[in-house]
C-alpha cells in the first residue's frame, strides 16, 4: 500500500474517532439510561480532528462532574436532551456557540474571535464559551420570580442537575464578594506656626500624608525657626525639625465638598538654641528631644479635580519640655501649653 493511502485511512480513522469522542465508551449507549444529557454538534469548516479531539475532551470531562452526559449530534438519538449546543468555528477564527436550552425555552447565542488566542489553549476557550453561555441561561432558573397567577407558559419542572451547577455557579460569583473600596491617600503642603507659654513662637512648614477613609493615619514631617527672645545676657534664637504621627476621624466623607475632621498627634521635636550675648557677656548654644502631644480640629474646602484647600488648629502639652536658660534663669523653650495653626493646599485621591 502507497504511504500517502495509508495515511488516508489513518487520517479518517482519527476523525471517526473524534466524532464520537464525546459519547461514552465503545458499545455503550449515548445518552445512558436515565442520565440527563446534552447533544453537541459542530460545524465549521476550520475543525481538525485533534482539535474537534480535544474540545470534545474537555467539555465532556468539566460537565461529567456535574453527572451530565454530553453526547455528539451525529451519533446521539432524536430524543430530546436538555440542550443542544452548536459550536461553529469559522475559517477566520470566530468561534459562534448557540445554546436551544429546553428547561427555560430559551435560544442564546454568543461570538468570541480566537485569532489572539495562543493554539494551545484554543480548545479550552471554545469548551469554556460553550459552558458559560449554557450556565447563562440555566442560571434564569434559580431565579424566583413573584408567584404568577398560572403556571407560567413553557416552563418545565427544573431537573437536579441544573440546579445543582446554578448553586455551584451563584456560591462561586457570591464567594468574589465586592470589590473592596479604594484606599484614601492625600498629601499636603502646609504653613505653620506654634506659640507655647514657655515663650517660643515657632514658624515653619510641614510635608503630611495621610491614608485611610474616614478613619485616616497621619504622618508628618516639618521644620521651625523661632524669632530671637531677649534675655538677660542677650537673645536667645531656636529652630526645630519635628516628625509625628496622628490619627483623625473625619465628620462627613472624604469625598464631600467640604468637611472637618478630628484627630490626635504625637511629635518628637529636634531643638536647638544659640545665644548671642550681648557686649561683655558669653554666649552658647544647646539643644534638646522634646516630645509634644496635642489634639486638633481641621477641615477642607474641595478646589478643582483632587486638589483642596486644608487648614488645622492644634492645642498640646509637651510631655518632655525643652527649654534655654541664661544665668539660671528660663529665658524661652517649649513647655507649658502649646496652641497652633496651619494652612496649605493638599491633593487627595480617590476624588
């Protein structure tokens, strides 16, 4: 026998194969006695045997476990099934599913282009198109209408086994759960100024972030200088570099035009005193930790896209004081109570 006769014959042998890959074994009855079922029939004029081989494979193997018989039109009975699906594949690589469903009386249809598709895995697109667009239309019966009046027109009773895959299908999209709502973040540039009873004015800015929702965490960093005070001996000049944490609560969402919020802080003060003494007199220079705690109160007027308007007021008790001295004598510092402002401009998102 010539090669090229052989592989003929080989050749069909593979596509008769593949015909009937989709009923049950060799001598077995397609569909089986008192097994719900469904009859698939392909057209097309794209199929090749391994791949028609593999579809059949794969979309009798993922209903199987739902205890669905999937049997091939061309050797399936005449009885009615629980569907047909018509799986069309076209020379130019768009894959056209149509699903004739006898439980709700309903004919659905759906397009899918496969050029994109990696070859591989062409199979389990069409058997996944196939299978979406049958539970698409099962999934009606798990809804349950108001009680009409009369049975309603084409209905039929819903077997066991659609309700089975509608309730794996309604825990599988109910296990996703919402999308959980987007993290707020607004960062903000912000003049400031402290005045505390122990006799330091401070000026300066701050760089904060904040992140959160309506319960937000703050985070700051920011710089100080204080005006000179005179002292006994000459004045005495300071600066700061500070960095706190905070938490606030806002009033109303962080969305809305206008707002207010309130809030505790925390913050670790860097300061540093120098002297100038005046004629006949020494000066020196010093520094020291403090540490600040306060509550505040602010709130925000939205400006264009992300973009608003923040100011801040402040009240706090150093919880470790800084002070200058000059002769013994506390000229300014950082101690008793503390009351502050700020103002600046921040950008939040989402808006």
């Amino acid at each position: 026998m010539r090669r090229g006769a052989a592989g003929a014959i080989a050749l069909a042998a593979l596509w008769l194969a593949c015909r009937t890959a989709l009923a049950a074994p060799p001598g077995a009855a397609c569909p089986p006695d008192a097994v719900p079922w469904l009859r698939v029939s392909f057209a097309g004029d794209s199929w090749t045997p391994s791949l028609h081989s593999r579809v059949a494979e794969q979309l009798g193997a993922d209903l199987d476990g739902h205890r669905l018989a999937v049997c091939d039109a061309a050797t399936a009975p005449g009885t009615a099934p629980l569907a047909d699906v018509s799986i069309a594949l076209s020379a130019s690589a768009v894959l056209s599913v149509e699903v004739v469903d006898s439980v709700t009386d309903k004919r659905m249809t759906r397009q899918v282009a496969l050029g994109g598709v990696p070859h591989d895995a062409v199979a389990l697109s069409i058997a996944l198109a196939a299978e979406e667009l049958l539970h698409a239309s099962w999934i009606e019966a798990a809804l349950e209408p108001p009680p009409p009046p009369a049975p309603p027109v084409g209905m039929h009773p819903v077997p066991a086994v659609v309700r089975e895959v509608n309730r794996e299908e309604i825990a599988r999209l109910e296990g996703a759960g919402p999308a959980p709502p987007p993290v707020w973040v607004q960062a903000a540039l912000m003049g400031a100024g402290e005045r505390s009873t122990g006799g330091e004015t401070d000026l300066g800015g701050d760089a904060r972030v904040a992140v959160g929702g309506r319960l937000a965490l703050e985070g700051e960093v920011g710089i100080r200088a204080s005006p000179g005070v005179q002292s006994a001996h000459g004045t005495v000049r300071g600066r700061e570099a500070l960095a706190g944490l905070g938490l606030g609560v806002a009033l109303v969402p962080r969305a809305a035009e206008w707002g207010a919020w309130l809030g505790v802080r925390g913050e670790l003060l860097d300061a540093q005193f120098s002297g100038l003494a005046s004629p006949g007199a020494r000066g020196a220079s010093g520094s020291g930790i403090g540490v600040l705690a306060s509550t505040a109160a602010g709130g925000w007027r939205r400006l264009a896209g992300p973009w608003r308007l923040v100011a801040e007021l402040d009240f706090g008790v150093p919880l470790r004081a800084v002070t200058a001295s000059d002769a013994g004598t506390t000229a300014t510092g950082i101690s008793g109570l503390s009351l502050g402002a700020a103002l600046g401009v921040a950008a939040a998102l989402p808006e």
